[in-house]
C-alpha cells in the first residue's frame, strides 16, 4: 500500500513519458504476484493508453490486456474503443490486431467488430501494421475468398518491395496460403516469377515452391526446367526442399515419369535417393 502511494504520488507531480514507461514494465512482473493490486490500476493504465509516447502506449494497452484478460465483454470493448480512438504506436496497433484478431478465432469468424477493425487496418500507413492485418486475417480458420483476396492483394504488393524483409514476409505468408488456397494465390505468381532471381536465397527458394504449388501443367513443367541451374547453387537442406516440392508438383501436374526422375537426378543422386526413401516410407 505504501508503494501505492507513492507511485500515485509520483504520477501527480510527474508528467513524463519515462515514469509511466517505468510504471507500467513493473506491473508487467507484478501482476502474476500480486494480480489484485495491478487491477487496481486500471484506470491509470487506460489512461496512459491515450500516451503520445509511442512505447508507453504500447507497454500501456499490453498491460491493460492482461487486467481484463479474464473478461471477454471488457476485451471487446476495448478493441470496439481503441479501433476508434486511433492509436499512434504502430506497435501498439499490431498488438491490438493479434487482440481482435483472436476474438474472431474464438468466436469461430462472427465477432464482426473485431474483424472490421482488422480489415481496416490493411489501409494503414505504416507497413508493419498492414502485414500484421494481412497475416492475421490469411490464419483466421473460416474465411471468405473475398475477405481472403484483400489480404493476398495486399501481399501482392509487398512482393515488389525494396526492401527484402517484407519480400520475405510476403512471399513466405503466400507459401502458407497456397497450401490450404492455391487458387487464391495465382493471381500472384507473375509477381513470384520475379523473385526467381532474387538474391536472398530464401525469398528464391519460397518463390519457386510457391509457384510449384499454384502453377498448372505447362508452368510446372517450365518451372522444373528453370529450377536445374538453381538448384547447383544452393545448400543441401534448401535442395532437399525444393526437389520435394517439386516432385509434389510434377506428380499432382501428371508429368512424365522420365521427366520427373530427370529433374531429381538433376538436383543430387544422393538427394533424388533420399526422396525416393521418404516416398517408399509414406506409402507404407
């Protein structure tokens, strides 16, 4: 209570930005220990949320979660108030994402509120926040094609970035995608044509395996073909991927047998042996 006190003191006379970071990183580690005490703070913490101070807004809202993660009207409310007050900290808004994002989740994609604040937030100006929506809406488990080609469309712009980590963040959430929607993300595969030849590795190598898994016949084809002189450049472990993948492919495809041992072949006697081994292994 002391303690209490005092911190209530301090935030009278002490305006700054620095003492309401160091307030609310201290319940964070109090709250499991004494969780009645921090709750006790709520008013002060949803008022720190308001913060120009784009860390303390953010450690505030973290903060504010875990008082009323017990509650889900109170979290609902909250996500409905701080969707409209607009919030400054990126981070911040990309925390209240995952927030709203698994309120949708268990309310099995009807908790429309949460899901509107989500989409909106595909339109933000900072490129962090707009990933974290669009990542966020491709997870959620029943989704509609339309709400899933806004996220896609904005992924699609992300392929053609200057700056390689949000290539590589795109290019890896449209992987995920073609798995479960392989028709959704054709619309993309022009655009993933271009990362063949990009000079991260990685981002190359989830291109190719991407297109492998949304291209039909003819491209799969021309695809495995592109794919030999690559292969010749890369570690064993990326190899072993991309000729699984493309072996994948080129079955679902109904490619030629010759073709198909000719482009294992192409990637390795050891790792075409080690395909063949996994292969004979699920079949039994």
């Amino acid at each position: 209570m002391v303690v209490q006190w005092w911190l209530k003191q301090q935030k009278q006379m002490d305006g700054q930005s620095s003492f309401c970071f160091f307030c609310s990183t201290s319940f964070f580690t109090s709250i499991k220990r004494s969780p009645d005490v921090v709750r006790r703070w709520a008013n002060e913490v949803q008022e720190a949320v308001s913060s120009d101070n784009h860390m303390v807004q953010f450690h505030a809202l973290s903060l504010l979660y875990q008082i009323r993660s017990s509650d889900r009207l109170a979290i609902l409310k909250m996500v409905q108030k701080f969707s409209k007050s607009g919030l400054r900290s990126p981070l911040a808004i990309c925390y209240l994402i995952r927030i709203a994002a698994k309120l949708v989740e268990e309310d099995d994609g009807s908790d429309r509120i949460a899901f509107q604040f989500i989409e909106s937030c595909l339109r933000n100006k900072h490129e962090m926040v707009v990933y974290e929506a669009a990542s966020a809406i491709v997870r959620m488990p029943s989704i509609s094609s339309g709400e899933l080609a806004s996220a896609i469309s904005v992924l699609q712009i992300f392929l053609s970035s200057p700056k390689s980590a949000l290539r590589f963040a795109a290019v890896r959430t449209l992987n995920r995608i073609s798995i479960n929607y392989p028709q959704a993300v054709i619309s993309c595969n022009v655009d993933l044509e271009q990362l063949i030849t990009d000079q991260n590795r990685s981002i190359a190598t989830l291109a190719i395996t991407t297109l492998l898994k949304t291209g039909a016949e003819a491209s799969v084809e021309r695809l495995m073909k592109q794919i030999g002189t690559f292969l010749c450049q890369d570690s064993s472990s990326i190899k072993k991927k991309m000729v699984y993948t493309s072996t994948a492919s080129a079955i679902k495809a109904s490619l030629g047998t010759a073709k198909i041992i000719q482009f294992q072949l192409s990637g390795g006697p050891k790792i075409a042996h080690e395909e063949v081994q996994q292969a004979q292994r699920r079949d039994n």
